[in-house]
C-alpha cells in the first residue's frame, strides 16, 4: 500500500482565510472519471459535494494521469494522482521493482519521474479534488 504518505511533508495547500472550496458534482458523471458540475442547491439525487484538496505549491509538479494507459488527462477528468517534488520518498527499502513502479513512473510521452499515489483525484480551477 502506498499513497499521499511517501510525500512526507507538502502537496497541497489553501490560504487559512480563504472558504473551502466544494463543488456539487454529478455523481453518474464522477463515476465515469468525468466532473459535471451541478449548480449549488439543486434537488437531485445525482449530487455529490467534493472539497478542494488546495493548490499545488510551487516546488510540486501535479498531474492527473489515466493509470492504465499513462496519459495526462485535461481538467476536470478523473484519474490517479500523480506528483513531484523533493519532499517525495526516494522509494522502498530493499524493493527496487515497486520503487521503479511507483517513486520512478512516467507518462505515455517520457514526463517524469513521478510517485503515483494510487489516489484519485481531478483538477479544477488548479486546485486539486
């Protein structure tokens, strides 16, 4: 198991005076790695809220990536988080193949290295869902 935990100290973050941010989102859409929104206060049973994760930090290069074919996926799709910075673990003791799938992953066109949470996750508005 592995996860936000190997970037030990920061991914994202929100200013402590800002509202949180969430937005109501479909939720067949959502299910299908797709963010519809759905306007606040709407009566329908296709609504499910989601809360900002915050922005990236300058230093952290954040991507949205399909987990099976490796491509960058645009704004607002769903797909597996993946991220890079210096506060990443540099990989597992004495497992150099799980280090190479996970702290050492690139994208379908060579963008990389990456740590792929194995998390979930859309872009919106450059903050991260």
């Amino acid at each position: 198991a592995y996860g936000l935990g190997e970037a030990t100290l920061f991914v994202t973050s929100s200013l402590v005076l800002n509202p949180i941010d969430v937005l109501s989102v479909s939720r067949q859409q959502l299910g299908s790695n797709k963010v519809e929104l759905i306007s606040q206060g709407a009566i329908t049973d296709d609504v499910v809220e989601v809360v900002s994760l915050g922005t990236p930090d300058s230093e952290t290069k954040l991507l949205i990536v399909d987990p099976e074919t490796k491509q960058v996926l645009k704004e607002d799709r769903v797909g597996e988080i993946w991220l890079s910075n210096q506060c990443v673990g540099q990989g597992y003791w004495n497992n150099e193949q799980l280090t190479l799938e996970t702290f050492k992953a690139f994208t379908a066109d060579g963008k990389g290295p990456f740590l792929r949470s194995g998390d979930l996750g859309f872009i919106h508005n450059e903050m991260l869902f």
